[in-house]
C-alpha cells in the first residue's frame, strides 16, 4: 500500500474532508502547495458543501487528475478528450468499487437534510465509509499517476 493512500486516509480521519486529504496529498508533487490545495477542495467535501452531490473523494481525485493531465490550451482537443476520457474511466471504476460516485449514496447519510450533518458527526458515522472512500480513491489514482 502507497504511502501517499495512507497519508490521505489519515488526515481524513484527522478532520480534513475527503476531497482535501486528496488534494493536499496528491497536489504537492503536481505543483499545488498544501495550503493552496486544501483551499482549492474546501467546498467539495460532504457531497458538494452538503449539497447531496457527488463524492468529495471522487472530486477531489478528478483535481488531481486534472493537475497530472489536463490540459493548458483552448485550442487542445485532444488534450481535453483526454482528461474528459480518463475522468470518466475514472468515476466507473470508482462506481463500480463503490457502488456510487454520489456522497449521499456511499456515506448512507443525505448531508443536505436538516439534522443529518450533525447526526452524523456526533456518531462519527462517516469514518465508518468515508476513509475506505478515500483510500479507494487514492488507490486509483496511484494508477493513473503512474
């Protein structure tokens, strides 16, 4: 196991959202400093600010793979079919180990509802799914990065 998979678990479980504890794990090496890529992923944990979107783990992961291969140009079509490409791979492979790519789905909890963000924290019940959500992640971006 990728030491890069546990750091990102680990500062998930030490109260980083799962979309920054990608970020700041993956970013630095692409270019991104820490503090810079957990301002960057703020947003996107709890399913889009609790919005019942789409996982913080797989968002944050697309950043990173944006970062490693996105491309720079308006004009680059092949460059933007590329990423668009391994995005998509990307979100059916983590579906089909997930069950999902939405938080709401994976979590067990819509965040959206009133109560349920805080239900949630006082029964710490995201770190019975959501580091295994990240590390999940972690592990296949260490595929794509590669």
């Amino acid at each position: 196991m990728s030491e890069r998979v546990e750091q990102a678990v680990t500062m998930f479980i030490d109260g980083f959202s799962c979309a920054q504890s990608l970020l700041a794990v993956y970013g630095p090496p692409l270019g991104v400093e820490r503090e810079a890529a957990l301002k960057l992923a703020a947003p996107l944990g709890g399913g889009m600010s609790r919005t019942d979107g789409p996982c913080g783990a797989a968002t944050g992961a697309l950043l990173v793979l944006g970062l490693r291969h996105g491309h720079t140009h308006p004009d680059d079509e092949a460059g933007a079919e590329q990423i668009r490409n391994l995005s998509q791979e990307f979100l059916r492979r983590y579906d089909e180990r997930k069950g999902s790519t939405m938080c709401t789905d994976i979590l067990g909890h819509d965040l959206s509802q009133p109560g349920v963000p805080d239900k949630v924290k006082e029964g710490q019940l995201s770190l019975e799914t959501c580091p295994d959500a990240v590390r999940t992640a972690a592990q296949l971006l260490e595929e794509y990065l590669d």
